[in-house]
C-alpha cells in the first residue's frame, strides 16, 4: 500500500501561508509546509511499505463490522468512545499511535518504551509526561488529550495534509474544506478512505486481528456515506446534544487554539469562526439525513443527557440497536461507570454571545432536532437557574 498525501490540499496549504500577510506566521508556516510535513510525510511512507515485507501476516488481517461515533464536537462522543472502550473486544487508535501510522513505527515506540521500562528507570516516559503538559495544557479543561489517550481517527492524516486537525492551527476555515468529503469526486473519496483502511488493519494487527475497530471522530460526519462505501458492515453511533452548549465550546475551543499561535488576525479568526458556526447546523443535520438513505445499516442515536444520568442503559442500548452482546466483564465495568457518573460535576459553560450566536438562529436553524430532543425544556430549565443566581 502507498501513503496517502493530499498533495492538493498541501499545495493550498503552501499558497495561503505564501499570502500570510504576518511575516511571523508566514515564516513559521513555510518552515512547517516545506520541510517539516513533507519529511514526517517521506518516512512515514517508507515505513508504511515495509510494513508488508517485515509483517506478511498482515494481509490476512481483515476489518469486520467496525463501529464509528460521530455528532457535533463537545457532543458527548469522547464519553461514549470511553465507555465502549472498556470492552476489550473492541480495539481504539491512541494519541501516538495516530502520530505514527504504519505497523513498523508502532512497534519500535513499544519497543522503546520496554527499555525504557525495564533498563532507563522511566526517564523517557517522565520527559514526555512534561512535554504533555506543555503541550495540551492550555486546553485539557475544554478537551482531555494525551499520547496514551485515544483520540480521533482523523488523526492519521495529520500528515498527508488531510485532517481537519490543521484547523486548529490555520485559521483559514474558508479556503479549505475536510469536512464535505462525500462530496469530493469518487476517486479522490475512495484513494482516501483506502489509506484509512490500511491503517486500521495494521492497528488491529498490533491489538488482535479478532478486534473490532472502534472510532470517534465529530468531523467526520460529513464522511458518512464514504465509511459505508469503505465499510460496507459499518456500525454507526450519533450523539446529539444540546447545540447551545456544544456549538459555543467548541468555537472556545478554537479560538483557544488559534490565539495561543500568537500571530493570527483577529479577522481572520472571526471569518473562520463564522464559517465554522454554519458547519455546525451541518454537522447536527447530515449524519441523519445520510443514515437515512441507507436503512440496512446499523445505528444508534444517543441523547447526551442520558448519556450523563444513566450511561449503563444507554450503552445497553447502543448494544441492542448494534447487534453486539456483552459480556459478564464488561457489564462490571459499566457497573463501576453508572457508580461514577453520580459524582458527575456540571462541565463548563461558554456564552453564545461571545461569539455572535443568538439561540434564535440556532433554534431555527435545528428546529427539527429541538422537537425531537425537547431541547427547548432544557433550555428553560438553565435560563430559570441562572435567573436564580442573579
């Protein structure tokens, strides 16, 4: 298999930070396009085709049924992919294993970090603990990340240039787009989405062939009819959440990001977060509409507030509308979960002023869903609350 790079995307990507009109970020951003990714690019590429000559079980490995959760960023689909992580049939990319895709890369980390165990008194690991902390730091209260943690899928393309993670460092949300990749012509979709399937075969080689392959990623669900095209016994779990809660953290969340870079104007992050506001109501609505037009699949749709109160029924039921059994084991772990899910705290609350939004336009915007969720009740509730406190 040939490393995927979008060497579209990564062309683009040249033009825009070419144009930087601050000679600051123009001078970092060109040092990152024109030697730093197309380094990483070169040697991950070179390890992902030794990976058939040094692993030739690999071919055998096969991707059977994989289960995909999707919704609306801050939408409860971090909880969900934890909560179904604690089956250990299922099998999760973590933080550095989407840093490094190919089988060979995986093995020589886990190889180091044996030594590091056993003969370096966990030097390494005590290094990489303090460049976690510097480098997620500023944002584990919005999002919790770590190299051991699994994260999104979409991860694996960092460096092909193809995931929408270069959001949170290149505020040029109208100049580029990774989120419509249905709509992108059938060979490009496909040549992506085969990459993606390598990879997750090699992850499964490394976990257990007998795994299935679990994935949480928000911004792919604009993608849903590529994974079915892909995967064509693909399992689907949509969260969905209150948008007057998620829409605003999720724009913190960027604008965290795309602040702490130091050289950004403040235009260009507010057309970036106008633009991501408006894929916003897309992300509420598509992955329903394209779930639709393909009925034999399977799915479940989960409620956040549900999700919080009583997360053993709704995993339960997630099971059910999936067609998987559990186990003796995995029931004693949702057990423990229900126990801490009732010292849940109350998660921070961002304003929709902040950033422009009015709960008119979203209300109009997810009328359908705030009739099917009842979520102009909650939004009562908070608004009696906060009278209260006043």
């Amino acid at each position: 298999m040939i490393y995927y790079f979008d060497f579209a995307i990564w062309f683009r990507l040249v033009r825009l930070a070419a144009q930087e009109p601050n000679s600051g970020a123009r001078r970092s951003l060109l040092k990152l396009l024109l030697w730093a990714v197309p380094l990483r690019a070169a040697v991950h590429a070179l390890c992902f085709f030794l990976d058939g000559i040094l692993f030739p079980g690999l071919w055998r490995v096969k991707v059977k049924a994989p289960v995909f959760v999707i919704g609306h960023a801050r939408s409860g689909t971090t909880l969900a992919h934890r909560l179904l992580c604690g089956d250990e049939r299922f099998s999760a990319f973590k933080y550095y294993e989407l840093l490094l895709p190919s089988l060979l890369q995986k093995k020589l980390v886990r190889l180091v970090a044996w030594l590091d165990r056993h003969l370096f008194g966990r030097r390494i690991e005590r290094r990489l603990q303090d460049w976690e902390k510097r480098k997620f730091g500023p944002t584990q209260h919005i999002h919790k990340m770590g190299l051991t943690i699994p994260e999104e899928d979409d991860l694996i393309y960092q460096a092909s240039c193809a995931s929408g993670f270069w959001m949170t460092k290149l505020p040029y949300m109208g100049e580029l787009d990774f989120f419509h990749i249905d709509q992108r012509p059938a060979a490009s979709r496909r040549r992506m989405m085969r990459f993606y399937k390598e990879c997750v075969r090699r992850q499964l080689y490394l976990n257990g062939g007998d795994r299935i392959h679990l994935s949480k990623n928000p911004t792919w669900c604009g993608r849903v009819e590529s994974l079915i095209e892909a995967f064509p016994d693909a399992r689907f779990v949509v969260l969905y959440r209150n948008p007057y809660e998620t829409i605003p953290s999720l724009l913190k969340l960027l604008n965290v990001s795309w602040k702490l870079q130091g050289n950004m104007s403040a235009e260009r992050i507010r057309e970036s977060t106008r633009v991501m506001t408006d894929l916003s109501y897309e992300t509420y609505l598509y992955p329903i509409e394209a779930l639709k037009r393909h009925p034999d699949v399977p799915c479940a749709v989960i409620d956040y507030r549900r999700l919080t109160a009583a997360p053993k029924a709704t995993i339960e039921q997630v099971y059910a509308d999936l067609g998987l059994e559990m186990t003796p084991a995995y029931r004693a772990f949702l057990d423990a979960e229900e126990a801490r899910a009732k010292r849940h705290e109350t998660e921070h609350r961002y304003s929709l002023a902040e950033f422009g939004l009015s709960d008119q336009e979203i209300r109009q915007r997810l009328a359908p869903l705030f009739e099917q969720f009842h979520w102009d009740a909650d939004t009562a509730s908070l608004s009696a609350q906060e009278s209260d406190h006043d």
